[in-house]
C-alpha cells in the first residue's frame, strides 16, 4: 500500500502517525504546499511579536519524517485526486500514485500528455515513463494511454508488471489485459517490460498502435527494446493507414 496523506497540519501528521503505528512497511508520502515542516499557526502572533523564538512553533524535531519512514513533499498543492486513475495531481504538474486492493480497475483513459520528468523509485527496479505494476489481486483492464509524448530519458520506457501481492498485505497476485498504446512518442531508446507472473495470472492483449521511438516506428517486438517473460499473451503491432 502507499498512502497519500494531503495536509501538514495537526490531522495530517496525527495521520501519518497512526498509519505508521498500524503499518511499518508501507510507504507514506505526506503533501504540504507550504515549505515549512508541521508547526503551529497559532504560535506565529507570538513569533511575530517576537515573544518566542522559531524553533518553537515546530511541532516535531527535525527528524520526525525519517523516524516514521515519510516523504515530505514540500511546495506541492494537491488540486485533483483521481480515483480511478490512483493518482493525485499537484499544482506543480507532478502527479502521485497511490495503490489499492479494489477487485477491479477498468476503462481509464490517460491522453494528451506531455511527460517531462518521471520521478520516484520502484520495487521492480526503477521508474518507468508510465506503468502499470499490479501489486494486489485486483484485475486491471481496457486502458488506453494515447497521443502521449515522453520527454525524459527514463530508464524504462513502459512497464506492465504483476507482482506476488505480498509487498501490501497478503495477497494474491492480479491480472493485467486490455492495453492499448495509440500514438505513443518515446525519444530515447530504453526497455519495455512486461512481466505476468505465473499460468494463472498473465499478461494479456497489449496492442501497440502507430508508437515511435526515437522516430521510428515500432512495429514488432524488437529483442534489444522488449523485455517479455513467458506469461504473457498476445502483443501486436498496427499501423495507422491514412487513405489518399
């Protein structure tokens, strides 16, 4: 699991203090689209009047983050939560992901998307431009990611992985079908990944349709781009034909 907490204020680390209480592995990321660490708005006439010094309006040392194994994200207003997606989106242009054990998430649409920096790390060895690691029993299917151009040089240009299910909880591994990519612009040459995880849980139907890298067309699953173990199912290749 990895849970969102937008908020610095007394709610919000009350918050991240009984999650890490009830949960000691999963991650935390905590939002503030202040500077500062917690402290206490009420304490700042006393500061201004320069009845107390700085450090006291702070409600926690400066390691309260790192004693409960946080992320605190700093000047990053959250402006839109988006369920079905699982991601937050920040003032900044900066989107969060966050996780659930839902039984099902289908029919999103990511589009139109230009994608300057990816951040973060990833229990399945780095970061891609976007993915989808199914780290639960859920079944995640009819995805389109379409007219979306990747600016950075990622390590991986795109991942669909399922996991065991046991980093969240105890858990089954999910399913993965349905992915479409249409019009998908990479600039730099990187891996592709697709992981199923056993017989019973695969990858499935992954259609890559009218996607360049570097400029050129992808149109097979080319050995020194693909990285695709034996549970997965049917990738193909199409080419948009535009009638004269």
């Amino acid at each position: 699991m990895h849970y969102v907490i937008i908020g610095n204020g007394g709610a919000g680390t009350s918050a991240l203090q009984t999650i890490r209480e009830l949960d000691k592995t999963s991650d935390i990321t905590i939002l503030s689209r202040e500077q500062y660490p917690a402290y206490s708005p009420c304490s700042l006439p006393n500061l201004i009047a320069r009845e107390i010094d700085e450090p006291t309006i702070f409600r926690f040392d400066k390691k309260f983050y790192q004693r409960n194994n946080a992320k605190f994200l700093k000047h990053s207003e959250a402006i839109q939560v988006l369920p079905k997606l699982k991601k937050i989106k920040l003032e900044n242009g900066i989107t969060i992901g966050f996780e659930t054990n839902g039984p099902v998430v289908e029919d999103v649409v990511v589009r139109n998307c230009d994608i300057l920096q990816a951040r973060g790390g990833s229990r399945v060895d780095g970061h891609s431009a976007f993915s989808i690691i199914c780290d639960g029993p859920a079944t995640i299917r009819n995805i389109l990611y379409e007219d979306i151009r990747v600016e950075e040089d990622v390590l991986k240009l795109f991942e669909l992985h399922i996991t065991d299910g046991t980093k969240y909880g105890i858990n089954p591994p999910g399913h993965i079908k349905d992915i479409h990519l249409k019009d998908i612009q990479w600039t730099s040459l990187r891996p592709i990944i697709l992981y199923g995880f056993d017989e019973s849980h695969r990858i499935q139907n992954v259609k890559f349709e009218n996607c360049t890298i570097e400029g050129e067309l992808l149109d097979n699953p080319r050995p020194d781009i693909f990285n695709v173990n034996d549970f997965v199912d049917h990738v193909t290749f199409e080419q948009e034909v535009i009638s004269e």
